[in-house]
C-alpha cells in the first residue's frame, strides 16, 4: 500500500462513519499518530504471549513476514573491558546517536538471536584445529548476577565442547559478556529486531506507507482509524478490532 492509497483509504472510511463533527486530520497530524501504532502494533506482534520470540512474533508464517524486514544481524570481533572481572562490553546499534536525530537505519530494538565464540577449541572433535566451542549465553538479571557468578550450577565455564557465558544489558547501549576467566570471548554475533522507520505521509506519496509487510498496511490503516474515532463520539459508528488475530 502506498502513502496515497493509506491517506485515499482513511479518508474514505472515515467518511462513510463520520460526520461534521468527527475530527479532520492533516497528513501531518496522521503522520505521528501512524508512526505510534505502527510501533505499537509492531511491539504486540514481537510478543503477544511471552518476551521470547520463539512464542513470539515467529509463531506463524504472517507474523514471520510482518516484522521480517525489522531483522537485522551483526557480528562483533572487537570488545572493550567491561566493568566486572572478565568481561566485555558490546555497544549495541542506534544510529539516532551515531549518525544524526533521523536516521532510524539501524536501531536495535529487541534480541532475538545470540551466539558466543570462545577462543576454545572444540576437543570433542578429533585432530580439530578450526572449530572453537559456543558457549550458551544465560541472560541474567542483574539481582541475581552475584549469586550466578559464584553459584558452581550457574557460573560461566567451558568443559569440552560445552560452556556458558553469561550476559546483563547495562547503560549506554551495552550488552555485558562475562566468562570464569579461564576463555575468552572471541566474537558476538547478535540477531535483533530493529526499530521501525518513522511514518511520513507528507511526502513522496507513490512510495510505500511502512517497511513492514503489504498485510501489515491494511492492519495498520484500520487501526489508526479505530484510533482517530476512538476519541472522538463517532467511536460506536466505526469499531475494528485491533488485538491480534490467530494467524
């Protein structure tokens, strides 16, 4: 769907219900309250029952594709000390910091994929001269980061081909890998959702309304009407359902 055929569809609806007292918007106006559903509408598919994604937004083939142009992957080779004995810190991605106010290109959002590298070798594996262990990563609370490191059950490690490395998300955008000591962290690769480009219906309309997927458009036209109506007493004439559908 088109910045046009969105604003042609909203007026359109919104006359069929509205009357001269239903609320008029400018493109301008509807451009924040599009880019505020499109985010909030994106946050509910991320996590409609629980904060992992796989019960997430991959739970289906539509909510794969609605979200699937927010995912974006990295890999890090480099580090810097971190605050805790044995760790390292990993800056995660905001180009709204590092490039300028607008550009929303790369902002990290959600983690849906992580994978540690060690500088082990994996000796499970005969002769093996290329292959390194993959340490689980355990995501910790900070409360409970103490009683972790010490607790033998907990603790990062490496035995063989197995291990654990454990991570906290600290200030300044920053991802906490901490190890025993007896390894290292040799690369971090992260899987993320990435926030989503603000909605600008004031220009280039022949382009298309959200990155997200073609289905999501329609969602996301019927939800910011419901919206508009909502606050307004036109809301009985026009109601549109806007929890998510089992897909």
């Amino acid at each position: 769907m088109t910045k046009q055929e969105f604003l042609d569809g909203f007026y359109v609806q919104s006359d069929e219900v509205g009357d001269l007292s239903s609320p008029g918007y400018t493109p301008a106006e509807l451009s924040i309250i599009v880019s505020k559903i499109q985010e909030d509408l994106a946050v509910t598919k991320y996590s409609p029952k629980s904060n992992r994604l796989q019960e997430g937004f991959e739970e289906t083939e539509k909510r794969i594709q609605d979200l699937g142009e927010l995912v974006k992957y990295k890999s890090y080779t480099t580090f810097t000390t971190g605050f805790f004995d044995n760790s390292v810190e990993i800056v995660l991605p905001n180009t709204l910091i590092t490039v300028g106010p607008t550009d929303f290109s790369d902002v990290y959002w959600f983690t849906i994929f992580e994978e540690v590298r060690s500088n082990i070798l994996d000796c499970t594996i005969p002769d093996n001269t290329t292959r390194y262990v993959k340490p689980e990563i355990s995501d910790v609370a900070h409360g409970s980061l103490l009683v972790a490191l010490r607790d033998p059950f907990r603790k990062p490690y490496i035995k063989a081909n197995k291990g654990k490395v454990l991570r906290v998300r600290t200030e300044g955008r920053k991802h906490l890998l901490i190890t025993d000591g007896s390894f290292n962290v040799t690369e971090y690769m992260l899987g993320y959702v990435k926030k989503p480009q603000p909605i600008d219906l004031t220009t280039t309309l022949t382009t298309q309304v959200s990155e997200l997927s073609d289905p999501f458009h329609r969602e996301l036209l019927d939800a910011t009407i419901n919206y508009c109506f909502r606050i307004t007493d036109q809301a009985q004439k026009f109601q549109i359902d806007t929890t998510i559908p089992k897909e």
